[in-house]
C-alpha cells in the first residue's frame, strides 16, 4: 500500500539517489525496481550488494569444487 493511496510503485533512481514514485519515475536505465514500499526502495543498494556478495562467494565455492 502506498502512502498517497494510488497503490504505485516506488523505485531506487540510481542517477538521483532517491525513491521515486510512478508518478516522477526517471527512465528504466535509471532506476531499480518497482517496489511495494518507499522503504523496500531506499533499501535498495544494500540488497544488491548482500546478494552480489552471496553471488561471489557461491561462485567462489562453485569454482573450488572442480580442483
């Protein structure tokens, strides 16, 4: 549920360091996203480097099992 009550979306614009709602969203090269919250969407950097971070140590481990 959004705060204004139009049950939007809410984006991380990477060009502007800030959510962004549907309503003032920049250009999908821009932004990450939708999400359900503004706070899911301030959040937004910290789980892609929590899930790059997973990522690199799975590889990491995928490439020690075939020595």
């Amino acid at each position: 549920m959004s705060d204004d009550g139009s049950g939007g979306h809410y984006y991380w614009c990477t060009r502007h360091h800030r959510v962004e709602t549907d309503a003032d969203v920049c250009p999908a090269k821009h932004v990450l996203g939708p999400y359900s919250s503004a706070a899911d969407a301030e959040n937004a950097l910290q789980k892609v480097q929590e899930r790059n971070e997973a990522w690199d140590a799975e590889d990491a481990r995928w490439a020690g099992e075939g020595r």
